[in-house]
C-alpha cells in the first residue's frame, strides 16, 4: 500500500497515508538474481537485481510468506539505476556552487537508449507543445528529436504518436 503504484487514478501512497487498503492486482515483475549474502538468527542480507516496478519490501514481504514466517526491510540501499552505479555517485557533501555543473547529466545521454525520431523544424512546434503526431510504428517509448535537439519521449498508442515527457518549451 506504500508504494507509488497508481490504482483508479491515485496513488496507493495517498490511500495508505489515508488509512485506506484496497485490493491490489498482481503483476508481473523481472527479477535478474535473489542472493543471499549473510543470515544470522534475525537478520538476513540479500543483493537483488530486478527490472524498474518492481517493490523490494514487497518482494520480501512474499518471500517470507511463503516460507511461513515473517520479513520486513530495515534497509534498502539502490546501487544501481540503468546504466548509474553507486560507483560514479559522489557524497552530497562534495557537491558545491562551483563543482554541481560538472555531475548534472544531460537528459540526452539518460535516454541515450531510446531509438530516436527526426521530425521537422515544422512539427517542432506541435512536439514541444505535446501534441499528438502520426503513428511511427516504433514499439515502447522513443526520442523526438529535431536538429539533433531532444524535444520530448513519445510512444504509439492507438494509432498515434502521444507525448510521455515533453522536454521543450512550448510557444503559443
């Protein structure tokens, strides 16, 4: 019920900070690797790998279940998102005025993945004010781009072109 899943437009958070429960639908999750690194008489320490949507507390939550015992998270500690490792994170500490520019990344290289669709100095207009284009046919999301600048993240829906994350100013 903590989590940001939303259920009938609203975030299961909310409801939760609410006092509410509702039921919630099962879906499915990737789960790369569930290691158990250590394990004493009453805490057990895992790594796990998964996919983006997956809730660890929950995971722990069931897994604990269906041993017929009792779990909860004490810590949760995220090492990695896409291609961002704790390696490369910097101590909040380090960071100053003068050295913040040199660690902001370029929302072009956080979706650097994404395929990528050229549209005209035309379209731009339609794009950075989100509106819908014609259909490219492309599966999961994909850059809008034009002249080489990143405008917004599209994805076909229904025949379509729907704007995810307009990243542009728009002009009236």
């Amino acid at each position: 019920m903590a989590s940001a899943v939303k259920v009938g437009g609203e975030r299961l958070y909310k409801l939760h900070r609410r006092g509410e429960e509702i039921e919630r639908q099962s879906r499915p999750i990737t789960v790369n690797s569930f290691e158990l690194l250590s394990l004493d008489s009453e805490t057990a320490t895992f790594t796990i790998s998964c996919g983006s949507g997956t809730y660890v507390r929950t995971l722990v939550a069931d897994l604990a279940e269906s041993l017929h015992t009792g779990a909860y998270l004490t810590t949760l500690r995220r090492t990695r998102v896409g291609h961002l490792t704790i390696e490369n994170a910097i101590e909040p500490d380090d960071l100053s005025s003068e050295t913040l520019h040199n660690h902001i990344i370029q929302t072009k290289n956080v979706v650097s993945f994404l395929p990528v669709v050229e549209v005209s100095e035309g379209e731009r207009f339609g794009v950075c004010n989100g509106r819908k284009l014609g259909a490219f046919g492309l599966p999961g999301s994909y850059r809008v781009e034009a002249g080489g600048e990143l405008l917004a993240v599209y994805r076909d829906e229904e025949g379509e072109a729907r704007a995810e994350v307009v990243l542009c100013a728009g002009v009236s």
